[in-house]
C-alpha cells in the first residue's frame, strides 16, 4: 500500500511536509511513518472491532472464531468478510466523495 504525498488534502500535506523536513526525512517515508504510528496507537479501537466481530461470527456459525485469524481474513479476503458480515454496513456512504479516497 503505497504513500503519497502529493494525494494528500492541501493542510495534511504541508503537514507532512513539515514534519519530514525536521526530522530530516523524505516525505514518502514519513507518510509511511505516520501511518504505522497511527495504526499503532489506534490498535486497541481497531481490534476491539475486530473482537466484537470474531465473537459475532462465532455466535452466528456456532464455530470459535480468534480475532487474530478474522484480522487475517480481512487483509486478505475482504469480500469474504463481508458476505459473512452482510449488514455490517460502511461508515463512508460509496456514492459519497472521500477526501481521503
């Protein structure tokens, strides 16, 4: 999943920009870097999702399900999760602009 920069709103990216030059850092790599430390610190939200998930489905096929093993299925196989998961639902409306998409 490439970075770029340049994809970013205006505000995010001067951002950016100011921060990899005072770090010393090509901009690309510190994208790369926010995003990790993003993800880092935002792991427990993301995985309490991903355990409420894991236990729905297990509720639903009556087979255990780990949340670790749901994590994998949705990086590798979304499509799949989302046929278990019909009614999930998407927080960002498809036929709306994403500033981010």
């Amino acid at each position: 999943m490439p970075t770029d920069p340049q994809t970013l709103p205006d505000y995010e990216r001067d951002l950016l920009a100011a921060l990899a030059y005072f770090l010393g850092r090509d901009p690309d790599a510190q994208a790369r870097a926010c995003l990790c430390m993003y993800l880092r610190q935002a792991e427990p939200r993301i995985m309490a999702q991903v355990r409420y998930y894991a236990h729905r489905l297990s509720a639903q096929t009556g087979q255990p399900l780990d949340p670790y093993e749901l994590l994998a299925m949705i990086s590798q196989s979304p499509d799949a999760v989302t046929a278990l998961l019909p009614d999930l639902g998407q927080v960002h409306d498809a036929e709306q602009p994403d500033v981010f998409s």
